[in-house]
C-alpha cells in the first residue's frame, strides 16, 4: 500500500505543528505505506514515522476502522506508538460478535476447553475425554465416515 499521489505530506516541525517535544496525541491514521504513516492534524496531514513494535495488522485494522492511533512527538517528528481501542476484545471484554479471521487458529489449553452456545457444548478434558452435549447432534463426511474406539456404545 502507498501513500495517495494526491495527498499534501509534511514533516511536523516544532515551529509549525504547535506540537511540543514529548507530546503524546490520539490523531487519525489517514494512511500507510512500507515505513511511515499519515496522521490528521488539526485539518491538516503530517507524516510519522512507526514504531519497530507496532504490527502492521493492528495499524490497518485501526485505519479500517476509523480508529486513533497514539503518536509521541520527538525530534520534530511524529512516531506511531500504537492504537488507541475503541472496540471490544475478544478474549478481554464481552461483545456482540467477533471475528477471528487467521491461517491458522490455534487454542492451547492445560487442562480443559469448552465451547458453549446456549445449553449446548463442546468440551475437552486433558484426562483425554471429549463430551458435546446437544438436543440433535449431526456429522456428515463427504468421504469414509469412520467412528473408532474400543468400544462403540449406541444407545
């Protein structure tokens, strides 16, 4: 991704941004290339420089979503920090829905795991056992359908 051709860039300076040395600001990611950003100040647009340990992911996710990001102003240049949250965590405050979209997905737990929806479940036990509990239960395999154990109760 690259900044817009169109768009005024300028290196905030002390003198021009009103910005003082060591200020922190919550400002508006406009956009992002490879290395720098460009934040909304007071009706204008200023480049920054990002931090080594910001993530790209989370940088576009904010600027997907109209989000702030937090910026330090030192040595007459803005640094992107990190970004300021405005929405729910999976994992760290209840929400209405959540999307974990990823390659690959991988929960580790020591001792058990449950997925519940309503009075339905899905858990795993590190003793080795697994339990899904359900008024209907369905499995469809496109292939061999196989069900192996050492003993296979039905009903």
């Amino acid at each position: 991704m690259t900044i817009d051709a169109t768009v005024e860039t300028t290196r905030a300076e002390p003198k021009t941004s009103g910005a003082t040395e060591g200020e922190l600001r919550a400002l508006r990611l406009c956009s992002l290339d490879d290395e720098t950003a460009v934040l909304g100040l007071g009706g204008r647009q200023v480049q920054a420089n990002i931090d080594e340990g910001v993530d790209r992911a989370v940088l576009e996710g904010a600027r997907s979503r109209g989000e702030r990001v937090i910026a330090v102003h030192e040595a007459g240049t803005w640094t992107v920090l990190g970004v300021l949250r405005t929405r729910a965590t999976p994992g760290l405050e209840p929400g209405d829905d959540f999307t974990i979209e990823a390659n690959r997905v991988k929960v580790i737990a020591d001792h058990s795991f449950l997925v519940r929806s309503g009075p339905t479940s899905f858990s795993m036990r590190a003793q080795g056992f697994v339990e899904t509990l359900a008024k209907d239960i369905s499995t469809r395999a496109t292939a061999v359908h196989k069900l192996i154990g050492r003993l296979v109760r039905i009903n």
